[in-house]
C-alpha cells in the first residue's frame, strides 16, 4: 500500500534531479562549451543536444573529426542553423554507432569520408545539409567502411569534392566499401564524381532519393554506380541531369550505362524498378532552395510501400515533402523574427530583419565583416552580396548576421560556401 506521508521539498528536488541525469541530456554550450567536449563525456543512451550557432576550431575549440560511439545521439537545432565546419583539418565526423541529427557538416578533408565516415555498426544519419567535403579515396560526403550498414536518410548531399582530379582516388557523394545500408528520401547532387557507389558485397536498398547533376562535364558521373556481386534494391528514385547516365549497373553481357526508365526493364527479377527520369523542379537548386514546386514528379512518386508524408499524402521522392495540405506553401508559414536565405549560401544571402534594426556582419571572432546599415522596416529584405567593407569576397566560412535593436541584438549564423 502507498505511503500517505508527504515527500519534503529537498527530497523531491532530488528524485528530480536523479532523473534529470538519468535522462542523459548533455546540452552545448549550456553544460559544454564544445561539442568535442560533450562527446567525449557522453555514454550510451545519453543524447548531446547542440544550439544553434558555428561549431569549428577557431570558434569553440573543437577537434575533428568528432566522434559518435554506439547509443550516443548527437542532434542539432536544424541543418539551417547548427554548423559543424572542420575546416579541412579531416573528417567532420566518423561513427561506429549511434544518431546524427540536424546539422550542416561542412568543409570536411580527408582520404575517406569527408563529411562522415562510418566506420562500422548501424548508426543513424538523417536530416543533415552535408555540403562542400573533400576526399582523395572514398566518399566524399559519407563514406560506409566493410561491414557497417547505416540507415541514411532525409539528408542533402551536395557538392561533395574530390582533394585532387589528378590523383586516382575518385571519391564519391556516398559511398559503401562492402557494406549494407538504408539510403532513402535524400537529396545526393552536384558531386564532382557518382552520386551513389557501391561495390563487391554491398547490398544495399536505395528509395526514394534523388540524384542530381552529378559528374563532371566529358569526365565522369552518375547517379547510381552499382558494381557489387549482390542484388541491391533500388526503387523509385529520380535522376536528372547527371553527367554520364542514371545508372550504370551490371548485366550478363557486361556493365551497362542506362537511364532510370531502361533500368527498370533490366530485369524482371531484379531489385530495380520504379525509378524516374526528370526534372525534381525545386524552387532554386543554384540558391540551396530545394522545396519542391507544385509540378515536380517526385510529388506522390514515392515507393507505395513507404510510410505516408505528413499531410498524408503519399510519399514524396526526396528529403523535403510538398506540403498538400497547406495551399501548396512548401513548410508553411515562415518564422518570424532574424531570418537569412539561402542558408548555406554561395554569391549573395537575403536578410529578412523582423524589426527595425542595424544590421552587420561579423566573422567567427566577432571582428566585423561588413555593417549593412539600418533596416528601416522588417517587411523590408536587406542583401549581403559576400564581401567585406573594402569590397573584397569574403572567404568561404562561417560568419554571423547581427540585428542590434533597442531591446538587444540577435545574432544568426550563416555559411558561406565560395
């Protein structure tokens, strides 16, 4: 029978916090100053939750490449707006287990896996902006070793580089060394070599994804480079424009260059089938905007045994759904306050105030980029072309936009890529 007697004060604040610590939530910067930090103090089950804001060696001291061991969840805020920038000095991360979750993970430099390297077990990685990673050898975004098989899902894989053309190495945006893995509903474009590689014992299942200008011009490229031994699955994918062919994949008679539509007819007992030839039509690919317009055939193209999006519609191709039900506003309506787009951004990034404020640019040191005067009106934009004061290019990096007004400031992080 339960006791009656009342529990003091003092004793519940410590069930409380017993809790808390049983829970596992290590929060950055709040209880961390970096996320290295955080990492290194986490165990299984515990989950390292990250604020938005630049996370690199200048600015908060980390090591690279950061390190996810088995249970351990690493989530940002957004891809938008928790950055993880390596600045070459290797991968950004590597994985032998657990969850990476909301972030962009940026200028990664190493011989495998330049943005993440999963080195073995059955990690998660999803809902990531993996952008602008080098490799000399092997997956220049995400690279799986022998033996791992990763669910990879809802992430955007763009503009993965190989360190250098003139060396054999030709990394790919993903890519499985003998090994499985889960690839569906990602965006995989503009990689300096395949989309996806897979080869040897490699049986991997691949939906729902699209691949996107891959390849260099009369070089090399393709969506799809499947060379293993096994049967893999790969259903009702879109491809555009990727420089060589949708698919090369290997037959009786040899490997053959094909596009997604012939692929599908390869064999009739094959894995393959499904797979789309056209156009995803975002909104703006040369902006980062990859929301799908109204007329895009990836809407509802989507593997008919996949969970439903959303709004209950049937699945999209792709890490981003067209919100149906919505009046056909991808996402819904924006947030108000301090917003920036395109973020990560190339040439030029609109700044969508929210109040009236002085607005300016300041590096990772906070020493001061470029002031972009006073924003009059929060239903005005106000635009950074990317150069400093004295009209120079700024260096690709990450740089924050400050909105001081007479409340406070407000300070939003951004990436520049070139």
């Amino acid at each position: 029978m339960p006791s009656s007697r009342p529990v003091s004060s003092s004793l519940l604040l410590l069930v409380l916090a017993a809790a808390s610590a049983s829970a596992g939530v290590l929060n950055v910067p709040g209880d961390h100053s970096s996320v290295t930090g955080a990492l290194a103090a986490a165990g299984p089950g515990d989950s390292v939750l990250v604020d938005p804001g630049i996370y690199s060696s200048a600015a908060t001291g980390e090591t690279f490449p950061l390190s996810v061991s088995p249970g351990v969840s690493l989530l940002g805020s957004g891809m938008a707006v928790s950055v993880v920038d390596a600045d070459s000095a290797g991968s950004v991360v590597v994985m032998t287990g657990g969850r990476v979750n909301g972030f962009t993970l940026t200028r990664g430099a190493a011989p495998d896996g330049g943005g993440v390297h999963v080195l073995a077990g059955s990690p998660e990685i999803d809902g990531n902006l993996i952008v602008a990673n080098w490799a000399r050898d092997r997956g220049a975004g995400i690279h799986v070793a022998a033996g791992a098989s990763p669910w990879i899902h809802h992430n955007v894989v763009w503009e993965s580089k190989d360190t250098s053309l003139e060396q054999p190495g030709d990394p790919h945006g993903v890519q499985l060394a003998d090994a499985d893995a889960v690839v569906e509903h990602n965006l995989i474009g503009r990689t300096e070599s395949n989309g996806l590689f897979f080869n040897g014992t490699s049986n991997p299942e691949i939906r729902n994804n699209i691949f996107f200008e891959n390849g260099i011009p009369g070089l090399r490229g393709r969506g799809i480079c499947a060379l293993a031994d096994t049967t893999a699955t790969i259903v009702h994918n879109l491809f555009f424009a990727n420089e060589i062919a949708a698919i090369l994949v290997s037959t009786a008679e040899g490997v053959v260059d094909q596009t997604a539509e012939e692929a599908n007819d390869l064999d009739a007992g094959d894995g393959v089938y499904g797979n789309l030839d056209g156009d995803p039509r975002f909104t703006d690919a040369d902006a980062m905007d990859w929301s799908l317009l109204s007329v895009s055939p990836a809407i509802d193209a989507g593997d008919p045994a996949s969970p439903p999006d959303p709004d209950a519609t049937p699945a999209d191709i792709g890490p981003f759904h067209f919100d149906q039900a919505a009046s056909g506003v991808p996402g819904g309506p924006p947030v108000p306050g301090l917003r920036a787009f395109p973020n990560p951004f190339t040439a030029s990034i609109t700044i969508h105030p929210g109040a009236p404020s002085e607005l300016s640019v300041v590096d990772v040191r906070g020493r001061l980029v470029r002031g972009l005067g006073r924003a009059v009106s929060p239903e005005i934009p106000v635009r950074w072309d990317g150069r400093d004061g004295n009209g120079r290019p700024a260096a690709s990096g990450v740089y924050f936009l400050v909105s001081r007004t007479a409340a406070g400031s407000n300070a939003l992080p951004v990436l520049k890529l070139r």
